[in-house]
C-alpha cells in the first residue's frame, strides 16, 4: 500500500459522494463498491449512512455480502457511519428477522434508537482520540450501542438528555463505527483518524 491507502466506498446506497469527498480531503483515494469484483485491490472499506435493510438486501442480491464479510474477517479496516454501524454489527435490536449483516464488531446495536426521521437531532460530541473541540454530531434515524463486547473501545456517547450515556462511537482493533453522520458536517477528524487507521495497519 503507498501512503495514499485505496478505499473503497460501498455504493448500494446512502450519502456515497460526501464519504467519499471527506476521505480524499484526508489523503485517501476512493473506489465506489457495487460489484465483488470492485473489491479488488482495496485497502478499506467505509459503509455509509443510508436503510440498513435495504443495504443488506442489496448487498446480498448483488453478491457483496460474502466477499465482505471475507474481507472483514481477515482485517481489512471499515468504517461504518449510521446504517453502516448496524451493517458491521454482529447483533441488532429492532432489524427483521432475516436482516443479514457483514459483522466483525462485537456489539449489539438498537436500530432506529433516537426515534425516526422526525427525531433527528444534533450534538456536540466529546471523542478523546480526536481532541478538542467536540465532534459536532448528526444524528438521523440513528442507533445505538446497546452492548460492547470485552474487546471493544468505545469512543463516545451521548452527554446530556434522555439519551445520556449512550455508545454512539466504538472501535474494534481494524473496525470503526459511529451512530452519527461525520461526512455531513466539514468535520473531517474520523476520516483521518480512519485513514491513520488504515495506515498503522498496513
């Protein structure tokens, strides 16, 4: 891998082009994934926001599910933002019965934890691993990390409000997941840090 880690950008569905914008700022390049045979050669993998149903649905009509639980399995480093947090998941909470998941994280997240579209809300976020000032956080339709497993960090959570105290950043050696939406902010700090992540583990 040069210093400029290829990283590829699952395309089924979600904010595609805004993940892929805050990853090149950060000194990355980018590949949209929608075919097995775009997995090639990658370096990571970062599954944006979007309907973690549909996603799954798609993933597995289009033959994606199994070469990326292959990939993950074997370390290469992902990022899930939102949807892309249930997508890594190995357990959720409100999701149909058959919802398939890529998995690798060792945490149980509630679908749909702060409410529905309606619900949506923004909130600064204090995450130690990116310094200060908060990460200013965007919350749509977002979970939750109900549970974490001994091996995973987390990274940050909810301050104040009736949803105090709750995991919404985790990592898991090569595996990164946040409830809220980073790409849609300017913010470009877990892109890096993604990226820093990416680079160690080459």
């Amino acid at each position: 891998m040069t210093a400029t880690p290829l990283v590829g950008v699952l395309a089924l569905q979600g904010d595609v082009r805004e993940h892929e914008r805050a990853l090149q700022v950060s000194g990355a390049s980018t590949r949209q994934i929608r075919l097995p045979e775009h997995l090639e050669g990658i370096d990571a993998l970062v599954v944006p926001g979007g309907e973690s149903t549909t996603m799954s649905n798609l993933a597995l009509r289009w033959g994606l599910m199994e070469p990326l639980r292959e990939l993950v399995r074997g370390g290469l480093p992902a990022y899930g933002s939102c949807a892309g947090m249930i997508m890594l998941a190995e357990r959720i909470v409100g999701g149909r019965p058959d919802q398939e998941t890529i998995g690798g994280l060792d945490v149980t997240v509630v679908r749909n934890a702060f409410g529905r579209q309606v619900d949506s809300f923004e909130a600064d976020i204090e995450i130690a691993v990116l310094g200060q000032p908060p990460v200013h956080a965007v919350f749509i339709r977002a979970p939750w990390v109900e549970q974490a497993g001994e091996g995973v960090e987390v990274l940050g959570s909810v301050p104040t409000g009736p949803a105090a105290g709750k995991i919404v950043a985790v990592r898991q050696g090569h595996l990164l997941a946040t409830s809220f939406h980073p790409e849609l902010t300017g913010d470009t700090r877990v892109h890096q840090y993604f990226v820093e992540m990416v680079r160690e583990q080459a």
